[in-house]
C-alpha cells in the first residue's frame, strides 16, 4: 500500500516537474551587497567602456533572474567571451549568482542611478 502511495507521488511530481530538493532562491538584500562589484560598469543607461565602437555595456536592472543567472554562470564558465565579465565571474559562487540576479531583477534604472 505504502509502495503504490509512493509511486503514485513520485510519479505525479515527475509529471508536474517537481523536483525532490528545491531550488534555493536568490535573495535580493545578499545581492545588493555583492552588486557592488557590478554597478561600477553597469549603474547607468547607456553607458560604454572608454572605446564604445567596441561594445555597449548591457542594461542588467530589470533583466529577469533567470537570465542573468544563465549569463553569469556561462561568463563564469568561459563559455560567454568578456575578460571583464570572466574575471569577476569566477569567484562567484551559485548562490551569489542567485542573489545577484534577484537583486537586478527587482531593480529598475531610476532606482538604480
């Protein structure tokens, strides 16, 4: 009876993609702490390095979580080419990623400014 109840649970988890562990969620107040590394480059609109026919700085505030932590984590893996970006990445650990994500994801440019 036990196994039919288990099986049954697993599989309805399965289905509705459940995983066993949850997923730690960033959190914002970690993140604004750590953002500091970050908003030397990217705290304002429309900013450039100093030669801009190379590259703009992308606006980070706003972005959603999940897709500044997808490109944290490929800068931190080399697979995103940015020296810059490599260079702060790698020390970041997964839940600094989180938190930091959390944090832009909340913020918008005139909180930000």
């Amino acid at each position: 009876m036990y196994r039919r109840a288990a099986f049954i649970v697993l599989t309805a988890c399965t289905l509705l993609g459940i995983q066993g562990t949850p997923a730690v969620a960033g959190n914002p107040d970690a993140g604004r702490v750590k953002a500091v590394m970050c908003k030397g480059c990217h705290a304002g609109e429309g900013m450039r390095i100093n030669r801009p026919e190379i590259y703009r700085i992308p606006k980070i505030t706003g972005q959603h979580a999940a897709y500044l932590e997808s490109a944290l984590r490929a800068y931190r893996a080399g697979e995103r080419e940015n020296a810059n970006m490599h260079a702060v990445t790698v020390s970041l650990s997964d839940q600094d990623i989180q938190d930091l994500a959390a944090y832009f994801a909340g913020q918008s440019w005139s909180n930000n400014n």
